[in-house]
C-alpha cells in the first residue's frame, strides 16, 4: 500500500524532489482494532509540527491519504485518524452514511476516538520527527464536525480547521471548554450546512468567547476540497475555493502553531 499510495500522491503533488511516505498505525480502542495512516515526505528530517486529521465518511482511503499529502506538504506530518475501526470501512456511500450517522448520534463516543487517535499520533514521534507540542487537528465534511468536537472536548492542541464541516452540536454549552483556536472553511451556498446551522454555531461561539474564525466562500457547496465530489448543486469540487481553503489554513497554523 505505502508504494502505490507514493506512485499516487507523488503524481498528485508534482514534488519531484520529496518521496511520498505513507505508513499503516494500527492502534486499539477498548480492545476494538483500528489503522491510521501516518502521512509525510521525506524531504526534511527535522522535527515537524504534526496536523491529526479526520476525513470525510468514507473513512481511511487513498483519496483521504492524498488529502492529507496536499494539507501537509513538506511542512507538516499527518495522521489519518480511522474513527469507525478497522473492520468497519465503509464500502459505499450507504454504508459510510449509517456510520457516520450512528457516531453523530453519540458525540462523547466520537470525541473518546477522535482523542485516542491524536495520542496515538503523539506517541508516533519515536518513529518520525514530529514536534508533539506542536499539533493540529483538521478534517472534512463528517471530519470537519469531528474535529470541532475535538475542540468542545476541551482538548488544548494548536488549533483545528474544519473543511465543509457540519456546525451542530446537541450541547452548545460544551463551547465553553475549548481552549484551541477554530477555524471554519464553509462553503456558502452548502446545503448540508444550512444559514440557520451557521448562525446556531456563530452564536456558540460567542457565547463562550471562543478564538475563532468563519470564511464563507461564495459560490461553494459541501465537499468543495474533494476531487470526486460531482453531485452538481450540493457535492461539487471547486478547485479554486480549495485552493484559497488550503491557503486560509496555512496561515492559520502559521500563526498557532508558530514555534
């Protein structure tokens, strides 16, 4: 997997230079098997800062592994988190929709693996050069709400972004227990992510005095960082919004997680 998934990435990147390094993390959860994808290049040996990421519903898969290389470049080592398990990989679109539906529905499950998947990033540093205190958290669509969840656990990491990520939360009053600065990329005409959803976290965020942040880009639906999305109206790459997302986070991280 770690070669095809280099041949892949490397053609997605253009980085003739840097060798794409993908590796397999199996961890446990009360006893249940899961695998991440630790995700990095190997243009520098120097301690790096380290970007969890949560992906979209479908979970652990080549596409996400591209995800992360384009998030993380030569500046950031990425682990892919797995929040459903090992053996519970979703095949399609039916069945990544019941997991992650069945994990929404059960937000402190969902904050007790995304946090079991950051300490296994950390505890990744004796295998790569990662700077383990410097760490944020990422993630897209189903993962941009999982990251924020992340946030509401009241986990203190650098910061976290969410790409076209839901906003809701059943206990707003959770808010007040981030300690992380919160970026939102939301793309403005999202119909998974409706204005009153947006007003709703707006408002949360407010109420805790969060250190936080919401782009909306015009002309954008949900999943606008990912490729494949063609569902045209409400799951649609839009290249440059994507490319003005990943620009946004950057300079976010930039900032906190600045050495």
């Amino acid at each position: 997997m770690r070669k095809t998934l280099s041949t892949l990435l490397m053609a997605t990147a253009g980085l003739a230079q840097a060798e794409m390094v993908s590796e397999q993390v199996s961890y446990d959860i009360d006893g249940e098997p899961y695998e991440g994808l630790l995700v990095y290049d190997d243009a520098t040996s120097e301690p790096r800062p380290g970007l969890l990421m949560v992906p979209n519903w479908m979970g652990v898969t080549e596409n996400s592994a591209k995800k992360a290389y384009r998030a993380g470049g030569s500046d950031y080592i990425v682990f892919v988190a797995d929040l459903y398990g090992k053996d519970k990989q979703p095949a399609n679109a039916d069945e990544a929709g019941k997991l992650a539906s069945a994990l929404r529905g059960d937000r402190g499950l969902m904050r007790k693996r995304v946090n079991a998947a950051l300490d296994v990033f950390k505890a990744q540093s004796d295998q790569v050069a990662l700077d383990t205190q410097r760490i944020g958290a990422i993630g897209f669509c189903f993962g941009g709400g999982a990251v924020l969840e992340l946030a509401r656990s009241g986990t203190d990491i650098g910061g976290v972004v969410s790409f076209h990520g839901n906003l809701d939360t059943p206990d707003p009053k959770d808010a007040e227990s981030i300690k992380t600065p919160v970026l939102v990329l939301h793309g403005a005409e999202d119909p998974s992510v409706p204005p009153e959803q947006v007003e709703a976290f707006k408002e949360e965020m407010r109420a805790a005095n969060v250190d936080w942040q919401l782009v909306s880009y015009g002309g954008a639906v949900h999943s606008f960082t990912d490729p494949t999305a063609n569902v045209a109206g409400r799951n649609e790459y839009h290249p440059v919004v994507a490319d003005r997302a990943f620009a946004a986070m950057r300079q976010f991280f930039d900032e906190t997680l600045a050495p």
